[in-house]
C-alpha cells in the first residue's frame, strides 16, 4: 500500500476537484452544519497541519501526536493524514508521554499535562477558538491559516514504522487498511462510524479506492434520508471495525 501522502497527492492529480469529504453535522452544537471540500482542499488542509506539526511543533518520524477530536468528523480526518504526512504516530488513546496534544478542549487535565498543544475549535468558519488560550497552546483557527499550501517532508518514515494506536492496538503504516471490508471503486461512501481509529482508516480507504467520503455525525441516516440519494451514496461503511487478528 502507497503512503498516506501518496494515495492523497494520487487523488489529487487524478482529479483534484472532485469531493474528497462531505460532512454533515447533525448533532445539537453542529446545528446542521454542511461543508464539501475537494480532494485539492483536504490536501492544502493536510500541508498546512503537518507544516505547523513538523516546523511549528518539532514533530518528526518516532514523534507521537494524540488526536482528541470527535468521529466522524472533517477535522479528525485531515489531522490524522497530517500525522501520516510527517510520518510520525497518531495516537487516539489517552497517552501523557504524546509530544503534541490536538484536542478541542485545551483546559482539560491531559491538555495542562502537554508540553504542546493544537486548539481545535470545530464550526468550519471560525477564524479563532473564542477565547484567549495559555501559552503552549497553539490555536489552530488563527494559526494554521500562516503555514504553507504545500508541505515535504523532512525526513522519510518506514513502512514498518507505528502509524496508527487504537485500543491498545498498534498497526505500522503498511497495516492501515488491513482487515478493512472492501470500498468499490470510485464508491461515494458513507462513514458514520464514532470508531476514531476506524474512521481514520476508512478515509484512507476510500481515497485509496479513488471515491469520496460522505461523514455524518449524529444520527446515523436511514434508507430514506434524503441525503442519502442527493449525494449519490453508493456505499455504506461499517460502524464497527473488524476483529483484530493477530498474525
């Protein structure tokens, strides 16, 4: 399997327009929030992370950065390519050795814990968290804006490097879509998974099956939800990830 980078710089040269991530916010503080970016914007979404990781943050391949951001969700999925883009670890358990802490509630005792720490306030339009933050605390609305669209990475990461740890478990960068149930082709798939670490992955999928992702957060749509047809779903991730197998 390609790296993370690979499979997103892959879908964008093969069509950079199209929606990479539709994602509906059903929830009572979303408030019906909808925002599509296309697989050109995640990308400059994703360069302008993992620039603020590796240059802003000191973040390097064996680095490990704990994503504490809620699934399903657009922020949760282009923090975890950036990661992916440094070559680094992303972590989704609760780790107070984790040398970076991305989480929208920065006054929480893991966050005053962290030497570093990435302010995510999740509304797509907000332009700072809302409020003044200590010192250490990076607020990604007002900052992340400051850092490059395109981003190299400085050193190289190994396929048998740890990617991804989730409920104990570890999986190397060439384990991340392992044990998945297959995406069709070209598939608009729909992720409604609260499963973080599975989410992650089912991004990576369905980039890696050249199709795009439909995320709702909340209740989960029915058969007769009209958005379902309107955006032309054809593929309805699981909700829950598979056993893990051990070889």
């Amino acid at each position: 399997m390609p790296f993370p980078s690979q499979l997103l710089a892959d879908a964008v040269a093969a069509d950079g327009t199209r929606p990479a991530v539709t994602f509906y916010d059903d929830t009572p503080e979303g408030r019906g929030e909808r925002i599509e970016i296309s697989r050109r914007v995640l990308r400059t979404w994703v360069s302008k992370a993992a620039n603020a990781l590796q240059e802003g943050l000191d973040v390097v391949p064996g680095s490990v950065v704990l994503v504490d951001l809620p699934s399903p969700h657009w922020r949760l999925a282009y923090w975890a390519l950036a990661v992916w883009s440094v070559g680094a670890t992303l972590t989704l358990d609760p780790f107070e050795g984790a040398d970076v802490l991305v989480t929208t509630d920065p006054d929480s005792e893991l966050a005053e814990d962290s030497d570093e720490v990435v302010a995510v306030a999740l509304p797509a339009l907000t332009r700072d968290f809302g409020r003044e933050l200590r010192s250490g605390v990076m607020d990604e609305a007002a900052e992340l804006s400051s850092y490059a669209d395109e981003f190299t990475a400085w050193d190289e990461v190994d396929v048998d490097d740890i990617a991804l740890v989730h409920d104990g478990q570890r999986l190397s960068y060439g384990e991340l879509l392992d044990g998945l149930e297959p995406v069709p082709h070209g598939a608009r798939a729909l992720l409604t998974t609260t499963d973080r670490g599975l989410l992650v992955r089912q991004v990576l999928q369905v980039l890696a099956a050249e199709g795009s992702a439909v995320l709702v957060r909340g209740d989960v749509p029915g058969p007769d939800d009209g958005r379902v047809s309107a955006e032309g779903v054809t593929f309805r991730a699981p909700g829950q990830a598979p056993p893990r197998v051990e070889s």
